[in-house]
C-alpha cells in the first residue's frame, strides 16, 4: 500500500517507457518469482493434479468485446494499462465485424469492457446493434466516466437500452477507493451512482440491474464471502450515501501490468504469488470464466480471456485468432491458453468478471 | 539467566513462526484440537459478522501486544473490506481502554490518597 495518496492521473507503463508494457516482459518476471511447494508455481501442473488439464473451454456463453485501452483514469492496478493517452480504441469497422459474428450465433451476453467502454465512438452502436439483436448487454463501467459533462445522457441511454452496469468500485469508502483510482475517484463515483439510481438502475423491480466490482487494494486476497461483503456495502452505502444496488462482486487483483508494475515496486511479488498459489482451488478452477467465454480486442483479435488479451497471448493451439476467421465449432471447444497469471482466477473461492467461480 | 543463542533464537519473536502455530498440538494433540475448533468457531459470521469479530481481534491483539496476532489480524480485516481509517480506529480502541483502565486506577489512588491525607 502506497504511503500517499496517488494523483489523479498516474503515467501508464507505455508512457513511462516501462519494460512491463509488454506481455513477454511480464511473463517473464512471473516466471523468475521463486515459488516454494510440490509443483511451485506451475499452473498447468496443478490443473493436472486436479483432473482439469487440458484446460478446454465448454461453450461460449459470452462474447466479451474490449473495445480499447483509452480511459479517464489511470487506477494503481489497471491491468489493461488504459489512461487518456492510450490511442488504441476500436474501429466501427472493426465493431460491424463483432456484430456481424455475433448475428451468426445465438451467444446470449455480450460484455463491453475497455478502458472505459463508453469513450470508444462506437460504443452506442455496440449496444443499440446488440440488443437488436436480442442479446444481454454488459457495460464495465469505471462510474466516473458518467460525471463527464458531455456523458450526462449516459445513464438514461444505458436504461433505455437495458444494459445491466458492472461498476468498478473497489471499497465502500473514499480512502482506498481513492488511494486505488485517483484523488477524488470516490466522491465521483458516488455521484454516478446516485445519477444511475435515478434512471432506475439498482431500484427493486425496474429490471435495471447494478452490479458493483470490489477488488482488495494492496497486496491480499479478497478474504469474506461475498454474501457478507453484499450485506456490509448495501447497509453502509444506503445510510451514507443512500445509494442501492443490486449486487456485489468481489474480484482478485491479477498479478499482471500496473499491479504486477507495484507488487515488484513494493516487493510483494512473491509473497502475493504464493499466497495465490497455495489457495489455488480445484472448484475455483473448474468454473473458471474463460471456460465460457470468448474475449475480442480492439482489433479484433480473438483470446481466452481479458487478462490473455493484455498479457498479448490469443487464443492458441491452432484455432482461429481473428474475428475474420471465427468459427464457432472449433472456438468453443479449444484448448485454453494458461500461465502463471491464472492462479490470480483460481485462488480461494475462485474470481471472474463475474465475481467467485464457485 | 542467559536465553538461547545463535540460529536457534537470534530474537523471541519470528513471523516464519506463526505458521507453526499449530505445531502447539505436537504433545497435547486433544487439547490443540478442541482449542482450533472452538477458535475457527468462535471467528465464524454469528449474531457479529466475521468482519465485526476480525476487528475485535486486532483491538484486542494491540491490547496484549501479541505482533502475530497484529500480523494476522491486520491482513485479515484488509481482506475483510476494512480500509486503513476504520483498523486505525480499532487500534485506537483498544489504546483507550488500556489508557483508561489505568486512568481509572487514580479512584483507588485518591481513595487512599483522601483517607490518609490531612
């Protein structure tokens, strides 16, 4: 944990010419992590030792789009390294592509995730396109990119077209939330979320769902069950802030780019690697969300996962990589590609982007 | 008396040491494990959270100054939700009764002080 509160904008490692921009780079320095215990930290080995190996996909429940790594913020942890001097963003060419795959198949959810999703210019035809198409849609929201002036409209479009808001907010008060995100982030957030419960999202029966995303700031597992964590937020943020929602995830940090930047930083590495291998969890394993999932870049650039994408590891072992050659049949059944990162999903009651796996 | 010297115990207390702590079942295995359970018992979420209990438990490892239970307790309430405010809070918590149980001691001192005293 940092002994100062960050500033509200941090340089990303591109910007700061960091080595660890690079997913070779931060493969390597997980490789070099001494790990004690019978298989170290050979992911492949524990997924051997709990009947899971070759890990394989089940199916494709969920077409998850990033759409780029431009975002308002610049978070401690970022594991896509995204900040507002990033330039990669999808092209509308390049999101007709994902809609045109995704009309050819009856994948129930698309996920939108970034960055900040919202500042892709073809975010709204993502959505309206989806939901066209009878599709579920999932917005990975930051919240403060609602504060934005010319964003005022946001909530009411993301309503209007059912959207269900997974919002990032790592602790139900200012201090870590901010010391995570940016001075300020907090009190921000909070107003987005007040400006969401307005439109109806987190309001019971209006259908709008609000899905909080809480993840441990510092070099720790997330350590409570969620239903605990759920009843501790719902109380605080509706006497505090009267703010509702809907439900609460709890995610693990991923050993990789800002947060692998400050766990070496800060000589937690090991020690965080371990922790995450010694509560590595066959249940955990078993759900985990790749399993069910298909991950595009910006690009569109297909891979097992959103933590694949930013470590540059699409999907592999002969199957298609690109949206252009996507086919169905051979992409729900591949073999996933793993890595010492894949504890960070496996650890304890398991982590997704849709909360624990088990 | 001289203490034990070298590798062997170089300082009283060690953090490698606190994951031994169940090594204390070695010669009292029945008495070891009826104090384990009843202790995972004790933390589970009750009529308190376990959040609520972790948050006593750093309260009171500060009041018996016991550094593997600040150890333990610090990065169990960080990984419970709690954030550096709330455990300082805890600290303080405990500081004050430790302060005020001694404070309070003066009644006893002026008792004696007022009976003895012209």
């Amino acid at each position: 944990m940092t002994t100062a509160v960050q500033r509200t904008l941090l340089p990303t490692l591109v910007s700061r010419g960091s080595e660890l921009a690079s997913g070779e780079k931060q493969l390597a320095a997980l490789a070099r992590a001494a790990i004690r215990g019978d298989r170290g930290g050979d992911f492949d080995s524990h997924l051997e030792n709990a009947g899971l190996s070759p890990l394989r996909a089940t199916g494709i429940e969920v077409f998850q789009i990033n759409v780029g790594k431009v975002c308002n913020q610049t978070c401690a942890h970022c594991h896509v390294d995204a900040g507002p001097t990033r330039e990669e963003v999808m092209s509308r060419a390049t999101a007709e592509l994902c809609m045109g795959v995704l009309s050819r198949t009856n994948i129930r959810k698309v996920d939108i995730t970034g960055g900040a999703p919202e500042l892709c210019p073809s975010f709204e035809y993502l959505v309206r396109e989806s939901r066209r198409l009878g599709r579920h849609v999932m917005d990975r929201c930051n919240l403060t990119v609602l504060t934005l002036p010319r964003f005022a409209s946001l909530p009411g479009f993301l309503a209007e077209n059912r959207v269900e808001v997974i919002a990032s907010l790592p602790h139900d008060r200012a201090l870590s939330t901010d010391r995570q995100r940016g001075e300020g982030v907090f009190e921000r957030s909070i107003e987005a979320l007040k400006r969401l419960n307005s439109v109806g999202y987190g309001r019971p029966g209006s259908g709008l769902r609000l899905v909080l995303v809480t993840n441990p700031v510092g070099a720790f597992l997330p350590g409570t069950t969620q239903a605990a964590m759920l009843a501790e937020w719902k109380r605080e943020l509706s006497r505090l802030h009267g703010i509702v929602f809907d439900d609460l995830y709890s995610i693990t940090n991923m050993p990789i780019s800002r947060f692998l930047d400050w766990l070496m930083r800060t000589g937690n590495l090991e020690d965080y690697l371990q922790r995450l291998v010694d509560a590595f969890n066959p249940a955990a394993a078993a759900g985990v969300m790749c399993r069910g999932m298909l991950s595009v870049g910006w690009d569109g650039t297909l891979y097992d996962c959103d933590f694949n994408q930013m470590l540059e590891l699409p999907v592999g072992f002969g199957q298609p990589r690109h949206l252009l050659d996507f086919e169905r049949a051979l992409l729900e059944r591949r073999r996933i590609v793993t890595g010492r990162h894949c504890f960070g999903c496996t650890a304890g009651a398991g982590s997704s982007c849709g909360g624990k796996t088990t | 008396m001289l203490g034990l010297s070298g590798a062997l115990m170089d300082t009283y207390y060690h953090p490698s040491d606190l994951p031994k702590f169940a090594e204390i079942g070695a010669n009292a295995p029945e008495l070891a494990r009826k104090f384990f359970d009843w202790y995972t018992a004790v933390f589970r979420d009750g009529a308190l959270s376990a959040r609520e209990k972790s948050l006593i438990a750093l309260g009171v490892a500060h009041a018996v100054q016991c550094p593997y239970c600040i150890d333990a307790y610090t990065q169990d309430t960080l990984s419970k939700g709690c954030d550096l405010d709330q455990i300082t809070e805890a600290v303080h918590v405990a500081a004050a009764i430790r302060g005020g149980a001694s404070l309070v001691h003066g009644v006893q001192m002026r008792n004696v002080a007022t009976k003895i005293g012209m």
